[in-house]
C-alpha cells in the first residue's frame, strides 16, 4: 500500500490545470492523506488506531465535495465521487484500491 501512496504522489502533479482537474486534484490529494493515515492505522493498537483510522476518514470526507464538484462538471471523474460516497458504508480498506486507480487515472488524463 506504501507503493500506492507514493504512485499516488507523483500522479497529483499531472491533475494540475483548472476547472474540474483542480478540482480532482484537491480531491486526490485527500484520498492520498486518507490512504497514508490508513495505512499507519494498520500498523497501530487499540485506540491509537482507531484515532488514525478516524482521522483517514476525515480526509475522505474532505474529498467528497471536490469530488462531487468535479463529477457534477464532468463524467469522466464521476467514478472517484461515487467511490468516496461509499465510505460511510464500506470500510476504506475496501475502497483504497478503487480509489488509488481512479485517482492515478485522473492524473493520466
């Protein structure tokens, strides 16, 4: 997952620009701070854990309205809007991979 994370960081260089890829772009760069602290939870115990776990979630919540910004503007970011409306259903170690991968294709867009 440290490998997503790091892929993740070099591909939110290429959403830059305006519009709907600004957008994608702020919304990524929460997914990536959501999977880090994700990812950190994992190794963790008790409520350290869950605090981490806490705080990744928030970072998914922040990424919601760019995303829905971006999605409302566009279809081809719709799938990353519809992923991060998920997370208050399917635990986000089920969605880092889906949104890894949509946001590693909107950096290649």
């Amino acid at each position: 997952m440290l490998a997503t994370v790091g892929l993740l960081g070099g591909l939110l260089g290429g959403c830059g620009g305006g519009g709907s890829s600004a957008l994608v772009q702020e919304a990524c760069g929460h997914v990536s701070r959501s999977i880090q602290l994700y990812e950190r939870s994992t190794h963790q115990h008790g409520a350290m854990a869950e605090r981490t776990r806490a705080a990744a979630l928030v970072q998914l919540r922040r990424a919601l309205r760019p995303a829905a910004l971006a999605g409302s503007a566009g279809g081809q970011f719709q799938a990353l809007q519809a992923s991060l409306s998920e997370s208050s259903r399917v635990p986000e170690g089920e969605l880092v991979s889906a949104l890894s991968a949509q946001c590693s294709s909107a950096g290649t867009s």
